[in-house]
C-alpha cells in the first residue's frame, strides 16, 4: 500500500484521538473548563461528576464514536487493527495543548 495512505492513516486517527471531547462540550454547553473543575480529567466520568449524567453519556459516546471511526478506517483500508489503537495512543498528547496533554485515568 502507498506510504501516503499510511500517513494519512495515522494523521487521522491521531487527530480523531486528540479532539478533547469533554472540554470542548464544557466549554460550548457550560462556558466552563473542564480541567479546572472536579479531579481536572477530561473524561466523561469527570464530566457527568460536573454536569449530570447527560453530559457524561454524550461525551463517551462521542469518544466511542471516534474510536469506531478509527477501526472502521484501518478495516476498510485492510490495515493491521493496531493502527486505530493510535486514537487511544494520542490521548495523552494531544496538538491541542501546548504541554504533554491532559492527565488519563486509564494510561
């Protein structure tokens, strides 16, 4: 396969990972940041803690559904299943923020 697309690939799912799902829905629902609330995690845990079991649920499944996007992506270009891994894998670095990232419960 094209080392392009294999670039592309891996652009995409690192981009689909890093979209801070829970700030960016404080942010346009609450006006508030997310980091500076509760324990400061950006998950849906922190996030149904702070606005409610709603806000929680819509926030991991949005966080699902970009998971799902990644393995939909590899699987319909035949690549190896650990290329969508890359979404989990940029969690904790993100381009969204100028430091390491945002602290993960799970890592």
């Amino acid at each position: 396969m094209n080392p392009l697309i294999y670039g592309a690939v891996l652009l995409i799912a690192y981009a689909l990972g890093s979209i801070p799902t829970a700030l960016l829905y404080s942010r346009l629902f609450h006006r508030k940041d997310i980091r500076a609330l509760g324990d400061g995690n950006m998950g849906a845990r922190n996030t149904r803690r702070q606005f409610g079991f709603n806000a929680g649920v819509i926030v991991a499944l949005i966080d699902i559904i970009k998971g799902a996007l990644a393995v939909l992506l590899s699987m319909a270009l035949n690549l190896p299943l650990e290329w969508a891994v890359r979404v989990w894998l940029s969690r904790p670095a993100s381009f969204w923020f100028s430091s390491r990232g945002p602290p993960c419960s799970d890592l």
